[in-house]
C-alpha cells in the first residue's frame, strides 16, 4: 500500500508551464502503474495521463497530448505531471492515483491539487 501527496498547483496565465509532482511513501512503489486525473467544477473525475510500473508505456488524454508529458523516477517514489502550454480549460483539481500492476482500478488517491489558468 501507497500513499501520496501532490504538490506543484498553483496560478498560471493561459500559455504558461506548470509542473506537478506526486510523492509515494510506503512501499513498493515500482510496483504501481500511476495516474495523473483531473476534475474541474461540475465535471468528472476524468484520467489525464498514466504511466505504468517501468515507465515503458504512457497514455495522454488527446486534449492534452502534445502538451503534457508524464515521467516517473522510482528512486525517488516520485510521479511528475509537466504540462505546457495550458489552457484556461485545462482548470481544475489535479489528482495523483496508483494502481497495481496486477490490478485493473486505481485504488489510492492523493488529496489532490489545485490548478487554475487564466485567461
């Protein structure tokens, strides 16, 4: 079992950077495929990216593909989100999940993270 905490959200004008960061403390870490979700007012919960256990294989959101990239570093029980070019859209509480390489559902969640572009 994992828990995470992300960090990195903040205020950002529209075209701007902004990078997020997911911490995992406990064990087992590289055993978890991560997941970067979002969910602005009113919305889903909706996936953004996600990466698996290796770093082999990710997956982009087509809205945010060729924006945002998703990196992890087993190292360091770490999982980054850096996302470029944002878009007032792109407004919302950002969230860090894992799942089991053996599992089919993401069961641990961070508390999330807020991000808002302006326009």
């Amino acid at each position: 079992q994992v828990q995470l905490v992300e960090t990195g959200g903040g205020l950002v004008q529209a075209g701007g950077s902004l990078g997020l960061s997911c911490t995992a403390s406990g064990r087992s870490f590289s055993s978890y495929d991560m997941g970067w979700f979002r969910q602005a007012p009113g919305k889903e919960r909706a996936i953004v990216a996600s990466i698996t256990w290796s770093g082999a294989s990710t997956y982009y959101a087509d809205s945010v593909k060729g924006r945002f990239t998703i990196s992890r570093d087993n190292a360091k029980n770490t999982v980054h989100l850096q996302m470029n070019s944002l878009k007032p859209e792109d407004t919302a509480v950002y969230y860090c999940a894992a799942r089991g390489s053996w599992d089919a559902a993401y069961r641990t969640w961070g508390p999330g993270t807020q991000v808002t572009v302006s326009s």
